[in-house]
C-alpha cells in the first residue's frame, strides 16, 4: 500500500512540473533554422541566431543581427504532454500568426526527444512549407 501511494505521488509531481513547465515565459535560443517543402525535402538551412519566446498567451521568433522581419503569434490553444519537463515531451501551439504583414493560423511545436528540443513552425500561408528550428539553450524569463 506504502509502495503505491508513493508510486501515485511520484506520478502527480511529474505530471505536475511538466504542466507548471507550460505556464512559463520561456526564451529559447538557436543558431540553426531548416526549411522544408511540403514534401519534406530540404529547400535551405540558415544559420543565424534565432530567438523564440513562448508564453501563455504569445509566441515570438526573432533574427537577431538581420534585418529579416520576425514573427508573432497569438496563441489560441495549447496542448502540453511532457513526460520529463524540457527533456522528453511536447507542447503545441495553436496560433495566429502575423508574417509580413499577413495573418494566418501556425502551428508551433515545441519538442523535445532526449534533451534535444527543436521548433517546427507550419504556418498555413506558407503553402506546406515548414521550419525546424534547432534549440541550444533556455532559460525563464519574466
């Protein structure tokens, strides 16, 4: 009985510091971004510093040293499912997105797969074109 409360314990905690990991404003950092057609194929891989913000209510990607515009996205939904928070799991971002002047709805899914945590942004506009971003580093931000 001992076993399985703890067991039930260990659980909850989990479960819980994986969906308080979903509240937070979160500032992710990347030196690599792919793009790919609505086939999968690699159209370019660019490097440059990329700069994604999440929160609870918007969603944020920014070039540094370019003059590329970035872009911002309402979010509209969330779906969070972390078995290991920032280690194995994923939450997805349902958005609209402003991108050159244009709204559209995105798709914004951050996963990560044994530490390794990348960025697919599908943004509908974009015509089956897709950008996976490659995460190096995180941190909370306020």
């Amino acid at each position: 009985m001992t076993k399985t409360i703890i067991a039930l314990a260990m659980i909850l905690l989990t479960s819980l510091q994986g969906l308080s990991q979903c509240d937070k404003k979160m500032k992710w950092n990347a030196i690599k971004a792919d793009m790919f057609d609505a086939k999968g194929a690699l159209l370019e891989s660019k490097a440059a510093t990329i700069i994604v913000e999440t929160g609870p209510q918007e969603i944020s990607v920014m070039f540094k040293e370019s003059t590329e515009d970035g872009l911002e996205g309402s979010v509209k939904e969330k779906n969070c499912d972390w078995k290991d928070a920032f280690k194995n799991g994923k939450t997805v971002y349902r958005t609209t997105a402003n991108i050159d002047g244009k709204t559209s709805n995105a798709i914004f899914t951050l996963e990560a797969k044994e530490g390794k945590i990348t960025i697919l942004v599908d943004i509908e506009i974009m015509e089956g074109r897709k950008f996976l971003i490659y995460i190096d580093t995180y941190e909370e931000i306020n």
